[in-house]
C-alpha cells in the first residue's frame, strides 16, 4: 500500500497512471479506482467482498441521521479555529472537510436529479470565498442538503435505487453511490468528533455504534 501523503514518491507514482484521485488499486499500469469494493475484489481475483450493502430505506435513515449530528458538530466549532488543518500532514481545514460532509449529499442529488456526471472532483467543489465561515453557517448549509435529500427520497417512486448512473469509476447502480456517500459523510463525522475533542471540546450527541452498524466504514479515522 502506497500513502500519497506521506511516501515521498507515491504521488509520482500515482500520477504516473495517469490518475489524481484516491484510492486506487494498480496491477503494473492497469487499476481500478477503490470507490467500488466489489469492483476491487474482482480486479484483484476474488468472488466479492462478502459485504451486502443495506436496502435504501435504511442507509436514507442513518444518511439523514449522520447529517444532523454534522450539523451539531459544526455548531460547536470555535470561527477562531475554522481554518486550521484537521491534521497537521493534510492542507485541508476543518472548514473545507465540514462543508464537503454535507456537500457530498449535495453532489448526489445533482447527479440522480439533474443528470450531472458524478466526476473526480463532484463531492469536492469548494465554498466560494469569503462564504461559509462559520460553523453554524455551515449547518445552515446542512440543513438545505437534507431538505432536498428527504424530498428526493419521499417523490421517489423507484426506492430500490438499482437504475444506474454514470461516474468517474464507471456506470454504477444509483445503490452502490447512495451506500458511499452515506459511509462518506459518516466517516468525516467521526473526524469531526476526533477535531473537538482535539479542542477538548464534548461532542453533542455522539454517533453511536448502532448508528454506524452496517456501513463499510475505514477502520482508521483519516487515510
């Protein structure tokens, strides 16, 4: 396993397929970006993960779930310290990773909704500057991606979310996208808790077990 952040040639390396996002799994120059673990699985020889996703009617439950404690998350976070780093080795402030939690969701309905090719850098489209300077702001911001996140939800009249859409790691059932980016703002949850406690800061209302019970979650806070 190569660490793009902290193997001095493994940037090089990655650039060197071709390929400026992570993760990614390489055999020689032929890889499969890691987005999709069955996909993984089969690239590397094995008949799947073992892993069965949780129908819809669940991950739309734990999503909204873990987008409210986001939004109280971000409401604790001192402005004077919005734009630290979430960690000393990574150039990303604890504004950006707050935003992009609730931005993931965003990203989602653009691309179930309106078509909009789910592409590398979708989820990670930034707030303009000078806006979201806060951590309340933020929530707001929250509040409007879960607005429109339970709206699509409840107009859905195909809940099996088993048509596929298209992304930067190919054609995937809307499922597959819906799974990851429900695990994908929980894991940034569990990072924002790790940042107040940083700030001996008690989280409000921690994310139990439970709510997290199904999720193929990192077992390490940051990768």
């Amino acid at each position: 396993m190569i660490d793009v952040l902290n193997d001095p040639g493994g940037r090089e390396k990655l650039l060197a397929l071709g390929v400026r996002n992570v993760p990614v799994v390489a055999k020689g120059a032929n890889y499969v970006f890691g987005q999709n673990l069955e996909d993984v699985a089969e690239f590397v020889g094995l008949a799947g993960t073992g892993h069965k996703p949780l129908p819809p009617d669940q991950l739309i439950r734990k999503w909204i779930n873990v987008l409210r404690a986001l939004q109280r998350y971000a409401r604790q976070i001192p402005a004077q310290r919005i734009h630290e780093r979430v960690i000393e080795n990574r150039d990303r402030s604890i504004r950006l990773l707050t935003h992009h939690a609730f931005r993931i969701g965003e990203a989602y309905l653009e691309s179930v909704i309106d078509g909009v090719e789910y592409a590398v850098q979708h989820a990670n489209v930034p707030p303009k500057d000078g806006t979201f300077l806060t951590g309340a702001e933020i929530a707001d911001y929250g509040e409007e991606v879960i607005g429109r996140l339970q709206k699509w939800w409840d107009g859905l009249e195909d809940k099996s979310l088993s048509r596929k859409m298209k992304t930067y790691y190919g054609m995937q059932p809307m499922h597959v996208v819906f799974e990851r980016s429900t695990w994908h703002s929980a894991q940034h949850a569990r990072q924002l808790i790790h940042v107040l406690e940083r700030f001996g800061i008690e989280p409000d209302g921690r994310l139990t077990p439970e709510d997290l019970a199904g999720l193929p979650l990192p077992k390490r806070l940051f990768e």
